[in-house]
C-alpha cells in the first residue's frame, strides 16, 4: 500500500499541549518531499491560546490541520495513574467514533515522543488483516506494570486482564 498521503492522530489536553507542538512538528519536519500530511487532534482541553501556537507552528502547505473537539465525559471513571495517565490518555480509544467517515487509517501517536524520519513507511505497513498495530511502552509493559494503570489490582483486575 503506497500513499502520497499519511494520516496521523494525537489526543491531549492542554498539559501536553507542548509535547504536542513538539511531537507533531517532528512528524511535519521529516515528512518526505513526496508526501502530503492530514493532521488530525483530538482537542480534549486546549487552551485557545495554545491552539493559536499550534496551528501556527504547524502552517505548512503539505499539512492540513483538522481539531476534534472531544468529549472529556466520554471517558470519564477510567482508572487515573499520576499525573503521566491523565483522562485525555484514553481519548485515542474515541478515535473510530470521532474522525470523518472517510478516514480508513490513520497513524496514531503519542505526544511525548519525536519522529525521526519520515512516517510514511511506517503508515504504508501492510496490516496483514489486523484491524491495529502497536508497540509495547518500555517502561510499562504490562497495564498492571509499576507505572500502568494505578489500582489495577486494588480494583479487582487479574495481572491477565
């Protein structure tokens, strides 16, 4: 599967609204020549302030910026882990319900990471019949890990859950 286009998605709040600006011009910044970007945040409480910050940093022809406006209820009474496992964290699980019906895939990545080299590669990935790819975080690779989900164990769930 070979696109000039990539579909990319972020989920955050205000609090990583930086680590946003930082992760998604990373993907802006190494895009192949080749490539066109559709961008699409799923905004669960970003300040207009920061949002202003955001599109601005991220104006480049090649990229089209789309916000969702998210719906904080929607996860609300999901196990909270510190201040690292914040409600927005389970916003990516809205995803399939909240972006335009004539999105078939999208890459989804975290904010607090930056992107090396062009993401195209990664987003041409056959799925081999899987509906989702993903990757173990190394500091926690288990929900149940030290820093996973807080009282996973306290709320009755199995290490197998």
């Amino acid at each position: 599967m070979s696109s000039k286009l990539v579909r990319v998605a972020f989920a955050t709040d205000d609090g990583y609204a930086r680590p946003l600006a930082v992760a998604g011009g990373s993907v802006i910044r190494h895009l192949g020549k080749d490539r066109n970007l559709e961008l699409y945040v799923l905004d669960m409480g970003i300040s207009k302030l920061n949002r202003r910050k955001i599109e601005e940093s991220f104006a480049r022809p090649q990229v089209k910026l789309n916000w969702i406006t998210g719906t904080p209820e929607a996860i609300s009474g999901l196990p909270l882990g510190g201040p690292w496992l914040t409600s927005s964290t389970y916003a990516r699980l809205l995803l399939p319900d909240v972006l335009p019906a004539h999105v078939d895939r999208v890459l989804y990545l975290d904010c607090d990471l930056v992107v090396r080299r062009c993401i195209g590669e990664l987003y041409d990935l056959e799925l081999d019949g899987a509906v989702a790819l993903a990757v173990l975080a190394m500091g926690t690779p288990f929900v149940c890990s030290l820093w996973g989900v807080g009282g996973w164990f306290e709320s009755g769930r199995a290490a197998s859950d």
